[in-house]
C-alpha cells in the first residue's frame, strides 16, 4: 500500500474511533438520563402505591363503621316497632277500659 493510502487509512480509523468515543460518550449519557427518569417514576410509583394503600385502609374502616351503624340501626328500627306495638297495644286497652267506664 502507498503511503497516501495508509495515511488515508489512518485518518479513516481515527475519526472512526473518535465517533465511536462520541457516541459512547452520548450513550451513557443517555443512559445516566434514563436511569433518573426510572429514578423519578419509581418514586412517583412508591408514593402512589404507599396512598392507595392508606386509602384502601380508610375505606375498610369505613366499610367496617357503616356495616356496624347499620346494624345498630337494625336493632334501633326493632326496639322501634317494639314500642310502637306496645304503644297500640296500650291505646287498645285504654280504648277498652273507657269503653267499660262509660
């Protein structure tokens, strides 16, 4: 080979290798911004999955309150008709005994 051609050669290996050096340079580079974006959504993540946990705990207390003021409200509602019977059950004999009064 000539010398021009070698010194061609050369010059062709040499840019080669400083596009190389460049691209790797701008990959890890990339990579290094990825790698905070991961970052950034993981945290983002955790802290979404960490509230939706506290949610799903607020929602089961309250699931659980409501199914035990609904019970209460059940025996409330009972001691309620229980009164209103014994309330017609009095006026039928008060009814009765004025009826005999008179």
């Amino acid at each position: 080979m000539s010398r021009v051609n070698l010194e061609s050669a050369q010059n062709n290996i040499e840019r080669v290798t400083t596009n190389l050096n460049e691209l790797q340079q701008i990959l890890s580079s990339k990579k290094d911004e990825v790698s905070t974006k991961i970052n950034e959504i993981s945290g983002v993540l955790s802290t979404y999955f960490k509230q939706a946990d506290e949610l799903n705990q607020l929602i089961a207390q309250e699931e659980e309150k409501k199914n035990t003021n609904t019970a209460e409200l059940d025996q409330l509602n009972q001691k309620l008709q229980e009164l209103d019977h014994n309330k017609d059950v009095f006026q039928s004999e008060i009814s009765s005994r004025q009826k005999d009064i008179q």
